[in-house]
C-alpha cells in the first residue's frame, strides 16, 4: 500500500481527494454565502429576507443554482464567442486554484510550498485578465467600460496590498503560508501592524469589486458593467468567482493577521478547539465585515476610490513598511 501511495498514480490520486476536500466544501460555502450575506442584510436594514424556499428559506442557494442552470446563455450577436465564455470560466478557475495553498491547519494544504504567499498574489493578480476579457468579448461600450474601471481598480490597490504583505513578511523572515501562522503564535499581526491590517482590508474589498467599491457596476452609469451581457451560468461563473473570491482575501486576511488557526490564546478551553474551526470562524468574521460594510457605506465616486489608493494607502503603507524594517533593525528583532 506505501508504495502504491508513494507511485507518481497514488500521488494523483491522493492530491486529487485533497482537491476534492477542499474544494466542495468552499462551493457549498459560496452557495450559502450569497443566502447568508441576504439574511445579514435584511436584518440590518429591518427586512425579512428570503424565507419561503425550504424551511427559512434554507434552499434558496439551490433554487437560484437550479435557475441559472436551466436559463439559455445568450450570446450577443458581435460578441467574440470563445473570450466571451472563457473569461468567466478564467474568473472561476483563478479563483479555485488559489486556494492550493492555503494551510487549514499545521500541515493541511493541498502544496505547502516556499513561495506560497507569492502563488497568492500571483494568482490573484490574474484575476484582471478574466475581467478585461469578459468586457472586451462583449462588444459592448458599457461591458468594456466597466472592465477598464475595474482593472484600473484592482491594479492600484494590488499595490497597497503587495507592500503589506512585504511587510509581514519582513516580521517571518519566510515566504511559507504555515511559517507566517506559526510566527504569530505570541501574538497575532494585527496587533502590531494594525494600520496595515486596516489598509490590507479595505483593499481586498477594493480587489473583490466589492461595495462601497463596486464601482465596475455604477447602475446609474454603466448598468452591470463587465457583466451586462451575460445570463445564465455564464453569469454565475463570475457570481461564483466573486464569492470564492471573498473567501479567499478572507483565508489570506486570517493567515496574514488573525493567526490562521492559532487560538486566541494557548490556554484551556481555547486551546481545545481544533485548529480548522478556529480557521473557519475567522473566515467567517472577516466575511460578515464584508456583508456588514456593503450594508452601511453607500458608493465612492470613482475619482475619490482612485485617490485613497494612490494618494493615502501607497504612500502610508510604503511609510509603514520603511518604519517597520528600521524597528526590527534598531531592536535586533529581525528574523
């Protein structure tokens, strides 16, 4: 049986179930979110929500699911036919992949590779390209107005984001997503690089496209942008990938600053609870933040989103991260 496992085959077929296990789980997570962030919000705003699929509307994710599924996908008659399928299906897949390197717990990722935290960013970056492609293919002045505003969006806040992350990486000394959690064992990094917690934040919501910086989707101006032009599961894909997108910046907020699945503190009962849980009620944290600020800020105009990414954020987080690297230095602390 070893050797089998250890066969090129019972690797495929161990890292295959890996995937599976990670995998599933999430699509089921993005599933409920959308039923979850409903409810969140109808409680916010003094609503009801959906209640009438199921007992409390518990099987609504699955009737909306059924609905795209069974719609015609709509392909517009100038529309370029391969880009304008595959940039959804390139938006799901980045988001997917992604996630090969998130370590759960000590020792539970699908690659615990070196350069984990770089295969993040790398692979969040390409994000942009399903946008652009799905705005472009459209032959659509609103699809492709919308795509430039969010490529021009997600760029400028991916450099706030990328100095961040350099400057936790300065405090680990190692690019490994387990090594970074494992740093954080005295105390979490948020504690002492909040202001870069805050920024980090803030910018995925700005990465996501998420409210008050969904601006890729001003109704007033440009309808749905990138997305106007598609139906059915085509749509979904970017529904589903905008939402494992969440999680994802959610995981990365939680390896980076929460401790991934550390306890708050290594005492008794905290310490009782298993690692993956502590992981996932972070996740969930930073996701109803998500849910509770598209419920309380109302929309930025473009020009003003533009400005606190490269007028606020770039020079404070370049700042920060020049002070950090001179305290570590100064008090021997570098790893």
């Amino acid at each position: 049986m070893e050797a089998f496992l250890a066969s090129p085959f019972g690797v495929l077929i161990i890292t295959a179930l890996q995937t599976l296990a990670m995998l599933v789980p999430l699509l089921i997570a993005v599933a409920y979110m959308t039923y979850a962030e409903r409810k969140i919000m109808a409680a916010m705003q003094m609503r009801v929500g959906p209640n009438v699929v199921g007992p409390f509307g518990l099987l609504q994710p699955f009737a909306d699911a059924a609905k795209m599924l069974l719609k015609e996908t709509i392909i517009p008659s100038g529309a370029n036919r391969a880009l304008f399928i595959f940039g959804p299906v390139l938006t799901f897949i980045l988001a997917m992949i992604a996630w090969a390197v998130i370590p759960v717990n000590e020792g539970w990722a699908i690659a615990d590779i070196n350069v984990g935290i770089l295969y993040l960013f790398a692979v969040s970056s390409l994000g942009v390209y399903g946008i652009i492609i799905a705005g472009w293919a459209s032959n659509s002045k609103y699809a492709f107005l919308g795509a430039l505003r969010s490529a021009a969006q997600m760029v400028s806040y991916e450099v706030s984001m990328g100095l961040v992350i350099v400057t936790v990486l300065l405090c680990v000394g190692s690019l490994n997503l387990t090594e970074i959690v494992l740093a954080q064992k005295t105390v979490w990094f948020f504690i002492p690089l909040f202001p870069m917690f805050i920024i980090f934040f803030i910018s995925t919501l700005a990465e996501t496209n998420r409210p008050p910086f969904d601006l890729a989707e001003g109704e007033s101006e440009l309808v749905a942008g990138f997305m106007v032009e598609y139906s059915s599961m085509t749509y979904a894909l970017f529904f589903l990938g905008e939402y494992a997108n969440m999680f994802l910046m959610s995981a990365m907020t939680t390896t980076l600053f929460l401790g991934g699945w550390l306890p708050p503190m290594d005492i008794a009962p905290l310490n009782w609870v298993p690692g993956p849980i502590w992981f996932i009620l972070k996740i969930c944290l930073c996701m109803f933040t998500f849910v509770w600020v598209r419920a309380t800020f109302p929309r930025y105009r473009y020009d003003q989103l533009m400005r606190l990414g490269w007028k606020v954020f770039l020079p404070f987080s370049l700042v920060y991260l020049v002070l950090t690297a001179f305290v570590l230095k100064l008090a021997g602390w570098l790893p």
